[in-house]
C-alpha cells in the first residue's frame, strides 16, 4: 500500500481551502458579488481545489499514463440511477471503466444543525445513486471504483458542544449513539457507517479552523475516518486496477 504520510499536502490543501474561503467572504463584503453572510465563502465553489488538484497529482504519479483524470467541472458529471447525473469532484477512468470518485464537502456555522442534516441527506443519496448505477452497469464492463468522501468540518465552539435539543421523534427512541454526539462526532459517525454499509468505499472528516489558512492546521476524528488513510487506500485502489 502507497505511504500513509500525507500530512504536508493535507496541510497545503487546508491553507487553500480557508485562504479561498476568506477571498471569497471579503468580495462579497466589498459589494463585488451578492450573497449572505458567510454563505458567500461557502457557495464560491473553489474551496476544495486545493485538494481536488492533489489528489488528481497522486493520482498521475500511482496511475499508468493512460489514465484519464479528470477535475474540470464539465469532465466531471457521472450518470445515475434515480436522477439522471450528478457533478463530483474527481473523476477518474481507464480503458473504458470508471476507476475512482470522490467527493469533498464542509460544514460550517453558524446553522451547524441545518447543515449536518444537509450534508447526511446529500451524501447517502449520492452515494446510494452511484452504487445502484454501477450495479445497472453505467460505468464500463466489469467496473469496481473507488468512491470517496471527505468532509471538513470547521471547528469551533458549537461544532465541538452536544446540541442542547435535537429533534427527538414522539414514537421511537434515537440510537443512544447520538445522545452525546457533537456535531463532529455525528459526521465521524456518518463517515463510518457510510463505509461499514458500502455506500462508499473510503469517508474521511477532518476538522480545522478558519485560522488554519496560515498553518493548514487539522485534526483526524478517528483513524478508520482520517484523510490521510482515505487517500492511501484511493492510490492503492488506482495502481491495483491501472497497474
């Protein structure tokens, strides 16, 4: 298996991600775009380029050079089962069969709440969509891809706190797992039975604060969900099926 010490081109591609996310936020508070609130620093779109361009580079160097890579956002878009096609991050192909797919999403404040269900909601379904699409045959004859997900969720106070109130059902009781879980510790809960029901073959959360953009500094959640083992088990995926 590829080496799992991918922790100075994570750092990279989290210093990216925030210093995109600020660049955006101050141009729409200058007037240049509208938007509201922080959500201009969340729909700019570019956020996780740092990353998508990593991957796609470890990707070349693990991969034969007939491996199709791709990363520009009209190469990306994969057909499914109950929609008819949906956009992803990094796509990657050989010989005809679809190889590997990842997708890369945050959580941020101030709606943690709102946005942990969001991003649950969007990730079984796109996880779901694609997995019944292979099984239809959609991507080549005899494909198996890698798919990836990887969410970063920024940290701070009410990420790390368990939320005061849920929305408890008046019929049936909750898994107890999520009666102490912070909103961190809900999306480490996702990421791993998203992989322990085959949904996606690797789910990494990593956290990390807005004053990351100098250091790059973040944290795994768990070492079954960590970033850097997402990425050794998607190059091991890559020379496996292109070697």
């Amino acid at each position: 298996m590829p080496s799992t010490d991918h922790s100075a081109t994570i750092r990279k591609a989290v210093r990216f991600y925030w210093q995109s996310k600020h660049k955006a936020l101050t141009k729409n508070q200058a007037g240049q775009r509208i938007d509201q609130g922080r959500r201009g620093g969340a729909t700019a779109g570019k956020n996780f380029d740092g990353f998508v361009q990593i991957l796609a580079g470890l990707a070349a160097k693990h991969g034969s050079k007939d491996l199709q890579i791709h990363q520009n956002k009209s190469n990306v878009v994969l057909p499914g089962h109950f929609r008819p096609s949906k956009q992803w991050d990094l796509v990657l192909i050989f010989e005809g069969r679809l190889i590997a797919t990842l997708e890369f999403k945050a959580l941020g404040g101030p709606s943690f709440g709102n946005n942990a269900n969001n991003r649950c909601e969007e990730a079984l379904g796109s996880g779901i969509d694609l997995s019944v699409a292979q099984r239809e045959g959609l991507f080549g004859a005899g494909a198996s891809p890698f798919v990836g997900y990887c969410i970063l969720v920024e940290d701070d106070e009410k990420s790390r706190c368990v939320p005061k109130r849920g929305n408890p059902s008046r019929h049936f009781s909750a898994d107890p797992i999520f009666k102490t879980a912070s909103y961190q510790e809900r999306m480490r809960i996702l990421c791993e039975r998203m992989v322990q029901e085959r949904i996606y073959t690797a789910a990494a959360v990593i956290t990390s604060a807005p004053s990351a953009e100098k250091t790059g500094k973040y944290n795994d959640l768990s070492a079954n969900t960590s970033l850097a083992k997402m990425i050794a088990r998607f190059l091991a995926h890559v020379e496996i099926e292109t070697g």
